[in-house]
C-alpha cells in the first residue's frame, strides 16, 4: 500500500487542517479554527464499552470472547452462510477488473445518497460490505463522535452524519478525501476529511473509531486481490490500528473493526489477544456478489479483559 509521509497536525477536538508534503495537493476542511491542545494518550486496552449491556455476570460474560477461543469459530456459531473461498476469489476478481474499467469519477445512488466515486476507491457500486456497515453502524454509534480510517467513497460515514455523529474521516488516497468531502456536500450533510495514513495525521478524540481494514494478509491470494485497497500483507496496518487506536479515543470510547469470514480470523484473533484486548461481534450478516456468491461481514467491538472483569 502507497503510504504518505507523516506530518505533524496540531491536535484539536476536531482537526481542522492537513497539509500534504511540499510536494501534494493541499487538503483542508472549512471549520473554524480552535484552540489546541495536547492529545490524550489513552490506553487502547483501558478503553470503556459505551453501550449499556456491559458484562456483569458469569452468564454475560460469555459472549465475550478472549485468546482462549479462536475468532473464526465464535464467528461461524450459528453456521457460516458465505460462498466456499475459491467461488469469492474468483467473483470478487471479475469485480475489481470491472472496476477499474473507469477511468473517471462516476455516479451512483446507492442507499439513499447520491455519490460521486473516484476510480481508485474501493467501489461502493460494485461491493456491497460499504453498505452494509454504514446501515449497521449507526445503532451501535447512537449518534456519539465518530472517525474512520479508510473513508474511501465517504458512504460509511455519510451514515453515521446522517443519524447525528459528528464524523471524522481520513483515507490514505487523496482523491478519496476529496470525493467523500464532496459527497457530503452533496448529500447536506458535515465532516472533516483528511489525508491520512491510518493515524499519522489523526487529532483529537472521539467516541468510536472505525476500519473495514483490508481483508487479504497472504502473498497466496490471488494478484487481482493484492491492491491497496483488499491487500495488507502480513497485516502490518492492522497491527498499527489495533495498537495506536486507543490513543484517539475518549475516556469511555470504543474501536470497532469491520472485517469478514474471508479475512484472516485466526490471525485477527491472535492480533487482538496480542494487545490484551477482548472482543464482541456486534453485528454479523450477508452480502450479496451476483452470480449467487455471498459473503459474510462482522462488527467487532474490541477492549480490555480487566474492563470485563471490572464490569462483573
């Protein structure tokens, strides 16, 4: 994945401001200035559920998974329902060959907003996980501040505006901040955008924060799936979000990772267990490729076995 160098972005409530290198684009919001100050270092594992069914009991307790139990099999309790691996493989391919047969912004409507995508965005009009967890995430969210990383069309986040979040949202791809600026604009609804890679020019805290993290982690996959936008080797950029998350979250917010039975669950699994962390699948439901392949999404809420503990 291309990454950008790292700026130094003065910490606000809500940034206001980002500049690329000498070199790129300058990107910025229209908000007010604010006054800054230091940004809180808060320990991702101390982090606090900000939803009422805390587990405070042996019986609650269980639904709350840790290294002891493995990811993938909490995540197919109840049956798996996606198509086998290689019928995605193969459908999700054709897919983004179709994809990049744009070679400019083009239009769509897609649940309710109307939405200009760059060809270098993961597709809202193609993959249907963009719109589920914009559906998804707003019950969970409950109109509480809310950052994404990857915003990539901005349809995610233009969900949660919609539904009362103040939203803030960074994508590693210029062009993806500049779109989903203006799909907001055109959709009357507010956000600050920023060129960001993952947390390098993040500011301020927020109530949750959010990546559909790419899924892909093995050189085994196919090449059509190695791209910036489905590929993460090794899952590098995921072991940063898990790790570095907690420092953009306020005293009782929460990270939330939107992922699927074709990412690497063990893996993730382990990853999370690796921070001392717990998880809940929050959310779990089916999307549809075409040509009757399916897919399987998942919404972890991700925090301390001492807050369970805490809690009981």
């Amino acid at each position: 994945m291309l990454l950008l160098t790292k700026q130094t972005l003065k910490p606000k409530d809500v940034p206001t401001k980002f500049q690329l290198s000498k070199n790129a684009t300058k990107l910025s919001s229209h908000a007010d200035p604010a006054p800054s100050r230091p940004v809180p270092r808060v320990s991702f594992c101390r982090a606090i559920p900000p939803f009422q069914n805390l587990v405070r009991s042996f019986d609650n307790r269980r639904h709350w998974h840790s290294s002891r139990r493995t990811l993938k099999k909490d995540a197919q309790e109840g049956g798996n329902m996606a198509s086998p691996r290689e019928e995605w493989e193969k459908r999700v391919s054709h897919l983004l060959t179709e994809s990049k047969k744009h070679q400019t912004p083009y239009h769509a409507e897609i649940g309710g907003f109307r939405l200009d995508i760059h060809p270098s965005v993961y597709s809202p009009k193609y993959f249907p996980e963009t719109l589920w967890y914009g559906q998804h995430l707003p019950a969970i969210v409950q109109g509480k501040s809310f950052l994404e990383v990857g915003v990539g069309s901005g349809l995610v986040s233009l969900h949660l505006a919609a539904s009362g979040s103040r939203v803030v949202a960074v994508d590693v791809n210029p062009h993806a901040v500049h779109h989903a600026r203006e799909n907001f604009a055109r959709n009357q609804q507010s956000g600050d955008f920023f060129a960001s890679d993952i947390f390098g020019n993040v500011g301020g805290t927020f109530d949750f924060v959010f990546w559909n993290h790419p899924w892909q982690s093995s050189e085994a996959v196919p090449d059509e799936l190695k791209s910036e936008k489905t590929f993460d080797a090794g899952y590098t950029l995921l072991k940063r979000y898990l790790a570095e998350g907690g420092r953009y979250l306020n005293p009782d917010g929460c990270i939330l990772l939107g992922t699927s039975c074709f990412a690497d669950m063990d893996s993730i699994g382990s990853l999370i267990a690796d921070n001392g962390c717990s998880y809940k699948i929050r959310e779990k439901g089916l999307g549809d490729l075409g040509e009757g392949v399916t897919e399987e999404y998942y919404i972890l809420q991700i925090f301390s076995l001492d807050r369970i503990g805490s809690e009981e």
